[in-house]
C-alpha cells in the first residue's frame, strides 16, 4: 500500500511546487514598480502624484529625472523602463517615429519666466538683463527649457521697449549653459549668477527664499507642452498605463495645477 501511495504523494507534491512557484512569480510581477523617465521640471510635482497614487493602489513608483534630452537618449539605449514624460514635443515624437512608444498625449503645460536672484540689485525690469555687469545662466539648447529660451528672446527682439539687439546683448551677458533646468534654478539660488530662464512652476517655496520672479509678456513667452507615453519596452504595461490615467484625472491634473502647471488645451496663466 505504502508503494502505491508513493506516486500520489509525489505527485501531489509536484503539483503543490508549481503552484507556489506560478503565484510567487505573479507576486514578484505585482509588486514590480512602475519606472518614470521625467522632465527634471516635473520634480516637484510628479515625486507627489506617485505618492498618491501609490497610496491609493500600493503600486511603487518610481522617477528618474532628468533633462529630456538625457533621458531620451536613455530610451534610445534600451533603459528598462516604463513611462516617458518630457518637457517639450520633440523627443516624444522622434521615439514615436522610432515606434519606441504607445499613444502619446500632452498633460500639461508651462511657460518661461526670468528668475532673479534677491542677493542682486542691478535687475528690475526685463531691460536691465543686457547691462555689462550682469551673469545670466540658461539652459543648453538640446535641454527644452534651452531651445524655449533662444525662441523667447528671438521674440523679444521684436519688443519696442527692448530693441532688436536685445537677444544678442543678453547672450553676450551668458555665463553658463546647463544641462537640465533644476541646475539653471541652483545657480541663481545660490548667488552663482544674477538670472536664470526657467519655468514658472521652478519656483517652489524653498527656492522663493532666495529667487524672485520677473514675468514675461504673453506676447513674447513660450508655452512648453509635456507629453507623457508609455513605452513599447514596458514589462509592467498595466500598472504604468493606470499611473498614466491617473496623471491625467481631475485628481491628477489638479495636483499639477497645485504646482503651476496649467491644463492641457489651455495657455499658461
């Protein structure tokens, strides 16, 4: 009897294995986080959707961010990841042509401001940028915020109040050239340079402290639109799309607006 018993208990055995090897390997892929390649601009804001949204699902976030140009470059290299979230059109439409992405859609949007810093005295007025004793730092052109800022002042040369040598006097005041717009904002906070072109949504409560804003005229600012996609490559295609939803939920949008961030389909306000 013992010898017939042997079989079914290996058997059973066998089977019991399986089952606790199939629902482990499901319990690894559930709680798998959901990986982010975001705009460094989209710090502040997307470091608090993911801690809502895992608050309200359990599922783990986590961002990396960066300029988008890095990132990008990145994707292109086959990071594991799962969700591409950039500061301008441009790289999300070259990985959609790559067919690196799945339906891209924009999110949000921003728009430039002039960030000065309150240990300077020299600047009041958009004007007082092109004076010979002033250190300006921007952003490097292949970084969103960088190529907004050529175009915003290739605008401001059409400024009555400026004059159209406006863009070159103020390159000629350009001290450094970053490569992502958090690096802009830590060198004006720091007393590195009078002035930083950055985004509106740059000045936190923390950096306020030590930066003040000049406005730019609507007539001559950049509206920045942030797509969001995921990615082709996704192994975790099904909690990341629900991160997606969820950014662009009225709870979501009104966390992004809650940092400065306008609606998509709407300007900057």
């Amino acid at each position: 009897m013992y010898k017939r018993l042997m079989p079914k208990v290996f058997f059973l055995g066998i089977v019991l294995l399986l089952m606790v090897i199939f629902l482990g390997y499901n319990y690894v892929q559930a709680e798998e986080p959901v990986r982010v390649m975001a705009a460094a601009s989209l710090t502040e804001v997307f470091t608090e959707l993911a801690q809502t949204f895992t608050e309200k699902t359990g599922i783990i976030v986590e961002c990396n961010f960066a300029g988008s140009q890095a990132l990008y470059s990145q994707i292109k290299l086959g990071v594991n990841a799962d969700i591409f979230a950039s500061a301008n059109i441009k790289y999300m439409n070259q990985l959609e042509e790559a067919e690196m992405v799945i339906e891209p859609a924009i999110f949000a949007k921003n728009k430039l401001i002039i960030a000065v810093s309150k240990a300077s005295d020299k600047i009041a007025k958009i004007a007082d940028l092109t004076a010979g004793d002033i250190k300006i730092v921007i952003a490097d052109e292949s970084v969103p915020v960088g190529g907004y800022t050529i175009k915003m002042l290739t605008k401001e040369n059409s400024n009555p109040d400026l004059g159209e040598n406006f863009k070159a006097e103020f390159m000629g005041n350009v001290v450094s050239k970053e490569l992502d717009v958090k690096s802009v904002v830590n060198k004006v906070y720091l007393g590195e340079a009078d002035a930083g072109v950055v985004y509106q949504t740059d000045l936190t409560p923390t950096t306020k402290k030590k930066v003040t804003m000049l406005k730019i005229a609507d007539k001559y600012n950049i509206i920045a639109s942030y797509p969001i996609a995921l990615l082709k490559s996704s192994q975790n295609k099904k909690a990341a799309q629900q991160f997606i939803d969820y950014i662009h939920s009225d709870e979501g949008i009104n966390i992004l607006v809650k940092y400065g961030f306008s609606r998509p389909g709407m300007d900057s306000d």
